[in-house]
C-alpha cells in the first residue's frame, strides 16, 4: 500500500472537511465540530500553509493535518512563535496502518528545519507520547491560567530550548470559533446520526483533568 503524504490544495478542501467528520464523528461529542474547524482555519491569520499536509492512498485523501502558530510566553515576557497542530486525523477505515505518524513526523521534520522550538497541542496523551510529546508540565509549559491541563502536550523540537524558564502557552483563537455555526455547516454534508459513545465520557474526564506539581 503506497502512502503519499503531499500539501494539501483547494480541490482537496471539501474532500479533507469530510474526511474529517468520518474521523471525529461522535467521538468526542454526539456528532463533531472539527470538519467546520478545518474550513474556517484555512481563512485565519494563523493558519501555517507550509504545514497543511494530506494523506492520500489510490487517489483518496484518507488522513489530514493542519497547523497554526501559537505563542509561548516566557516569564520573562519574551514572545516565541511556535506551533500548534489540529485538526489532526485519518479515516477510520485506514487507522493503525501508520498514516497519523507520517503526517506528524513529515511535519515536524519541515517544523524542526524552520528551527522552531516546540510543538505544542491539546490531544489525547496516548496518541502523542509515542510521539515524544510530553505533558507541558515536564517542560514548565503551563496554560494562560497557570495550570497543567493533561492533554497540554509539548515535543521539544530544538533541544533544551524550554530551559529552566516557566512558560504559558496562548494557542491561537482559531481555535475559539463560534459552535453555533457548525449546525448550519453540517448540513452541507451527507446526515449521520448524532449518538452518544462512551468515548465522550472519557474526553469529558481528560478534559477536566490536571497534574500537580509536588514540592
Ligand atoms: C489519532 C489518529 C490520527 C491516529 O492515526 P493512525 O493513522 O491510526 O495512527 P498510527 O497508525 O500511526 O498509530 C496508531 C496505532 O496503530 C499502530 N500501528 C501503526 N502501524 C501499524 C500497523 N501497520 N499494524 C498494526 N498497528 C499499527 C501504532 O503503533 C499505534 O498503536 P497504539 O495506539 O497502540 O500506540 C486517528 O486514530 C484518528 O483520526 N482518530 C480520530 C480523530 C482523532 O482523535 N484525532 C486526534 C485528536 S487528539
């Protein structure tokens, strides 16, 4: 099976929206908002062209990652650029073949070569681990709060640049888009159930949970 992992054009736009659904659909949430992510980010200022990557097999776009610039900001004050990844996904009928982490080492690779320090998401810890991500606390990458959410996940990707230094993390308001408008977005694509998966009550748990610093 020969994988081609390409950029991302505008044929391949709608193509990657519903790809995207197929992945997160009632996964996180009865139904998913994260197709109607990938097609405002393209619009917004933090959107990273150089960083929007497809998965493609026999011509289909079965995986897809998308990145965005994110602030690190030192204690100091001092402002870095880094980056942030997401929507990240593949199709559900072609995962654990190894396609997500082609489309996360691709990249980093083209992250690592721009000499940006660090990639730093939200996700699933257990996807990103393996990875070399490690929880922000490890690194003293805090959120704008000061606390340690668990799936705040740093990789280093300049070696030692986190320091001794504490950092906050300001992700893009890319992020922040307005929920109310995926309902209407959703219609554009072919209907699908909306249910309720015991998936959701383990997102609903990571999201809410936080490490601790012990003295
Ligand atoms: C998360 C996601 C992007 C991973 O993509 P993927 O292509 O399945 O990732 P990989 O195949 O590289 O790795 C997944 C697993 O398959 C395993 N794997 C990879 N190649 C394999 C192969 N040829 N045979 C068997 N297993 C394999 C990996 O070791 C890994 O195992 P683990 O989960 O036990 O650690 C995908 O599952 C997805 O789209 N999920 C839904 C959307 C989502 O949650 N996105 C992330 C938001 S945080």
């Amino acid at each position: 099976m020969d994988i081609t992992i390409r950029l991302e054009n505008d044929q391949d736009y709608f193509k990657v929206e519903e790809l995207t659904r197929e992945a997160f659909w009632n996964l996180y949430i009865p139904g998913c908002d994260e197709h109607y992510l990938c097609h405002i980010l393209r619009d917004h200022n933090d959107f990273i062209r150089e960083l929007d990557y497809v998965a493609e097999i026999d011509g289909n776009i079965v995986g897809s990652i998308m990145y965005t610039k994110s602030m690190l900001i030192g204690d100091d004050q001092e402002n870095v650029e880094i980056v942030s990844f997401g929507p990240l996904c593949v199709h559900p009928d072609y995962q654990r073949m190894g396609i997500g982490t082609a489309l996360i080492e691709k990249t980093k690779k083209i992250v690592q070569g721009r000499n940006i320090p660090g990639i730093i998401i939200y996700g699933d810890p257990h996807n990103y681990c393996k990875h070399g991500f490690k929880n922000g606390i490890d690194y003293n990458v805090s959120n704008m709060d000061g606390e340690f959410p668990l799936g705040l996940l740093v990789l280093e990707t300049l070696p030692g640049f986190f320091g001794n230094r504490n950092w906050k993390i300001k992700q893009s308001d890319a992020y922040n888009f307005d929920n109310s408008k995926v309902v209407e977005f959703d219609k554009k694509f072919k209907k699908k159930e909306k249910k309720v998966k015991y998936s959701q009550e383990l997102f609903k748990m990571q999201v809410r949970a936080y490490l601790k610093k012990f003295s």
